[in-house]
C-alpha cells in the first residue's frame, strides 16, 4: 500500500509517496521492544508479595529488589546511544531481544535477592536500551508526517506490556489462590508471572531479523547503496535518492559523534536543547507514575483493597492508559507535542492533588489506611484519570520528542545522556516510596509528586519548542 499527499504525474509516484504498510510494520516490529519494556516493569508489580516472602526481605531490600531493574535500566540507557552509533540499531535491538530472554527466565528461578537482582539488571540493560532505540529507530525511518503517530505506538505498545502484565499477575494469582501459593510444576505463581515473558521476548527476537537496519546509520557507515535499498522500499527510488543526500550532508557538516558534543563549542556550556532532554525525562519520573505502576498492588492495599481487588484495579489502570494513548495517537500530529504536555501537567497535577487529599482523610488501622467508602471512590477515580493525562501526554510525548528533538550529530548522545537521567529519577522514585509509605504515608509521597506535576507545566511552557512536521535534518540544537 502506497500513501501520498500530492497526486502523481503520468503515473510517477511523487516525490513524498511512501509504502505505509512496509513502514508501519517495521514499526510494529520495534515497538515489540517497547511491549517487553511495559511488560518487565508491571511484572513486578503482582511479584512483591512474593519476593519479600521468599527472599525475607524488608522495606529497603524490598524496595531494591523492584528497583534494581531500573540501574540497568539507567546503563543500558546511557550506553545505547553510543553502542547503536557503532553496531546500528537494529544490531543493539536484537542484543535487548536476547537480554530480555535471559532476564525472565532467570527472575523466575531465582532464590535469593543477590541473584534476582542479577537478573533483572540484564533485564535493565534491554529494557534501557529498548527505550531509547525503538523511537529513535521508528523516527529514523518514518516520514516527517506521520512520525508522531508512528513513535506513539511505542507507547501504546508499552502500555499493552503493562496491561498484559497486570492481566497475566491477575489470573495466575486468581487461578493459583495468591501470589505466594504453589501453582503449575510446584512452583508459586509469582515466578510464572516472570516466566509469561518468555512468550513475546521470543518472538521480538525472531522478527527482528525481519526488519532493515536504519537507513541513517547506513549512511552514517558510508553504506550508501545499501541505505538507498532500504529507503525504496520505504519511499521511492527518487525519494530515495534525495534522502540519502540530505543525510549525507547532514552528517558531514560534523565529525563522528561524541558525547563532548552536547557542549557548544562556542559558549563552552551543555546546549539548550541537552537540558530540554534531560527536563522532559526527569520530570516523566518525578510525577510518580511509575508508583502505580510498579506497586499498584501494594498500594491500593495500603488503602484497604484485598491482594485481588488491588491486582484487578491494576488492569482497570491499564486498560484506561491503552485508550489514552490511542487518543494521542490520533491527536499528535494535528495539536503539537507542547500542547499535550501543558495539558497533561495540569491534569495530573490536579488528579494527584485530589488523590493526596482524599490519602490525607484515612485513618491507620492495623498498618493499614482506612479511607471513607467516599474517599476511597475518590482516590480511585482521580488516580486512574491522572493516569489517563500521563498516557495522553508526557508517557507517549516524552519518547517522541527524545527521537526527534536532537540534530543528527547529537541524537545518540543525547538520547543515552536523557535516558540516563530518565532511569536514574526512576529509580529514586521506586526506591524511596516504600520508604516514604512508612514515614509519611500515601498522603504525604502523593503530596510530593504533585508539586512536581506543577513544576513541570512551568518547565514546558518556558523550554519546550515545538518539533511538530520538522524533518530530522533541520532539526537544530
């Protein structure tokens, strides 16, 4: 199937026409990428149970054992930017592929903490490298037009991961009568849950070597020839053509890229744009979501939900966010990136303000918060609809614009120097809620998050720039 946006002359197809059935399952393919990174971070989610039971940990261990990942993560991250420059992307997505095996298969069988963490670090480093190069990949060859909708499926498929994660820890744990009881082969249900990653971790290995290598890498490598292969078989031969040279040029205005390149050679400082990308990673993390979404489980039983109702509100959540996403899928390239940020930093802002206060209400009884059938409604509600304006907005808008926003010469070190912040705000988020659930409760740590939800609409409206219908070589630094 050929999309075009001008009629073809004598039947010639125009200079923009491109083959949208090829292009959109390449995508399908990368984004397999971004499932395995929702998938890996809620499968924690329903284990917690499990992994303090069998591993007799306590708050602090507990807690590092569900953010271990995310120091791979932060790693992996750092260093995908730099590795893709040198192998190509496709060549580090497949390396992820193999990561992501590993990691679920030995988060399943581990008996002891120092060993799980071992595991879900290899699953860190995939899922950080996965995080920064599906976009990146989907960017680099998709039309200028349609490059926001395509790196949305990223998202989507991120929160298909999620959902698929809160849906599979919902049934096992339903089917084996709890998270810690024995289920198929003998084995407690919480390491099956790890295992269900096994099925989709393998079939993103195998189609990966379905799909080109990036044809800006191609070039980068000075395998032109090949490079205009692949952007035909996306484009057209004269479309082909022109690209290759616009990219050519591109690149040789610079030398090979190095992370000293993100300092502006003449004001001797970090460039704007590093700073945007650092700001829109951060504060994707201090808003909190990935409180939800990493101990959904624990906390709607804090506020007095059984193990069951908490893991079937968890794919409440998730089902919400998938729909979300499909309304930024078709939103993001009419509106613009910034306005979908604004948007979304003040309705989480208020949705985490009314979930802290609705928190603040409850009364402790036994270790448990107690909230008013009322209150508990209202937490409820606003903490799903603050998770539909995350999913609108800065879940899907962040990774699109960290795949488009950078110049060419920048885009690897500036993706790994964003994903190293982004992981690394992650994991202090996840490390220091159950720390903060013990000293000030749910009402206080929700408290903190909303005041960064605030912060962030300042941050968009005073740094952001637009990057809608920009060609990724005019993109400026």
């Amino acid at each position: 199937m050929t999309d075009t946006a001008n009629p073809a002359a004598e039947g010639a197809p125009p200079a923009d026409s491109h083959n949208m059935g090829y292009i959109l399952s390449i995508a399908l393919v990368a984004t397999i990428g971004g499932f395995l990174f929702g998938y890996d971070s809620g499968v924690i989610n329903g284990t917690v149970d499990g992994l303090r039971a069998a591993f007799n940990s306590q708050e602090v261990g507990t807690g590092f054992n569900v953010a271990s990942m995310l120091l791979g993560c932060a790693v992996g991250a750092l260093l995908a930017g730099r590795m893709a420059d040198m192998f190509g992307r496709r060549t580090l997505l497949v390396v992820a592929a193999v990561f992501f095996i590993i990691s679920a298969w030995g988060s399943g069988v581990a008996n002891g903490s120092f060993e799980f963490v071992i595991y879900r670090l290899l699953g860190g480093l995939a899922v950080g490298a996965a995080s920064v190069m599906a976009p990146a990949y989907i960017s680099e060859i998709a039309p200028a037009r349609l490059r926001g909708r395509l790196a949305t499926i990223q998202q989507i498929a991120i929160i298909a991961g999620l959902f698929c994660s809160f849906l599979s820890n919902y049934f096992l744990a339903n089917a084996a009568g709890g998270s810690t009881s024995e289920f198929w082969f003998g084995f407690p249900a919480w390491r099956w849950m790890f295992w269900m990653e096994l099925i989709p971790a393998a079939i993103f290995l195998v189609a990966l070597f379905r799909i080109p290598e990036s044809p800006r890498y191609l070039v980068f490598k000075q395998k032109n020839e090949q490079a205009r292969t692949v952007l035909t078989s996306l484009f057209n031969a004269g479309a082909a053509d022109r690209k290759v040279s616009e990219i050519r040029d591109s690149l040789a205005k610079d030398h090979q890229p190095r992370l000293r390149d993100l300092i502006d050679p003449v004001s001797k400082r970090i460039r704007p744009i590093v700073w945007v990308g650092i700001g829109l990673a951060t504060f994707q993390q201090l808003v909190g979501i990935n409180v939800i979404f990493y101990y959904g489980a624990v906390l709607w039983q804090a506020a007095g939900f059984t193990e069951n109702d908490a893991l079937l509100t968890n794919v409440l959540s998730g089902a919400l966010s998938i729909g979300s996403v499909i309304i930024a899928l078709l939103v993001i390239d009419r509106i613009g990136r910034k306005p979908m940020l604004i948007i979304g930093s003040v309705g989480m802002a208020i949705t985490l303000g009314l979930c802290a206060y609705a928190f603040s209400t409850g009364q402790l009884v036994d270790g448990r918060l107690n909230l008013s059938d009322d209150m508990g409604l209202l937490a409820l509600v606003a903490a799903n609809v603050y998770v539909m304006f995350f999913n609108f907005s800065w879940g899907p808008v962040m990774w699109v614009m960290l795949g488009e926003m950078f110049p060419n010469q920048i885009r690897g070190s500036g993706l790994a120097v964003s994903g190293l912040f982004q992981w690394g705000s992650n994991f202090g988020i996840t490390m220091t809620f159950p720390l903060l659930l013990g000293s000030i409760g749910l009402a206080g740590a929700y408290g903190i998050y909303t005041v960064f939800a605030f912060i962030s609409v300042l941050f968009v409206v005073k740094m952001v720039r637009e990057t809608l219908g920009k060609e990724l070589e005019d993109m400026e630094g």
